[in-house]
C-alpha cells in the first residue's frame, strides 16, 4: 500500500467514525433507549476488525476494512489463523471490488470464502477456485496455502 492509499483509508475511517459519533450524539438526545443497541452493534464491528487483523493477512485485511467501511463488501472471521497468500488474495479482492457493483461478502475460515451477489470479473478466481454458482450468486473457496 502506498501513502496515497493508506491517506484514502485513513480519511474513509476517519469519515465513517465521525458518522457514528454522530449517530451516538443522535440517539443519545433522541432514543436514548435505543442506545445500548448501538454502542453493542460497533463494539461488535470493531471485535470483527480486531479478529480479523489477528489472521496476519495485512494486505487482506486492508482491503477488507476498507472495502467494509465504504459499505462494499462484508465479511466474518470464523477461525484465529489462516494461512493464504496474502498479496494474491489482496490482489484478487481489488479486481473483484474494482469489477463488480453487487454485494460481496468474504467468509474467513479453514481457507477464504468469497460469495458475490452479481458479475465476477475474468480471470480474478481460476475454475478450481468455484465452489458453487447459481443465477443469483457465485461462491468460490480459495484453500489455505493458496
């Protein structure tokens, strides 16, 4: 990741954060009944975040954090460690997000999960890597190691 980069995914958390202050400033004079609730679903989020940085993908995990803030792509971590390759995987994120407008979300388990709900670019995943596929959805399964 370059500077120019990492200054984009500085200033999209930096954006989103101060969103969510917002939104806690908003339900605190509004409903503040209702403000556990939303101090719960981002303490949540930010548990997501920490586990997935945990895994030791760094290049993975930025693309995913980012992807995620911007409202792109969603994602779970099933597992404490996974062992991919990390720029190939962080290479295939970026073609796919820069090539699909439909919602995506990536499962991090034995492996990697990727379900896109919409167009999957050529040549981002290979015929191995196709779990499943239907009209609405395609899912593929990149193995650890790869």
């Amino acid at each position: 990741m370059d500077s120019q980069e990492a200054l984009k995914l500085v200033s999209t958390v930096r954006h989103e954060w101060m969103n969510r202050l917002q939104m806690i400033s908003l339900y605190a004079a509004l409903e503040p009944d209702k403000l556990e609730g939303l101090y719960e679903r981002y303490r949540q989020h930010a548990d997501e975040e920490s586990a997935l940085i945990r895994l030791n993908v760094p290049a993975t995990s930025l693309v995913v954090i980012q992807a995620n803030w911007e409202g792109r792509l969603t994602y779970s971590v099933s597992t404490d460690r996974v062992s991919l390759d990390d720029a190939c995987v962080a290479d295939k994120l970026v073609r796919l997000l820069s090539g699909t407008d439909g919602p995506i979300h990536v499962t991090f388990t034995d492996g990697l999960t990727v379900r896109v709900f919409g167009n999957v670019p050529e040549g981002v995943f290979t015929p191995e890597e196709v779990y499943e596929q239907t009209v609405e959805c395609s899912t593929f399964r990149l193995k650890e190691g790869n």
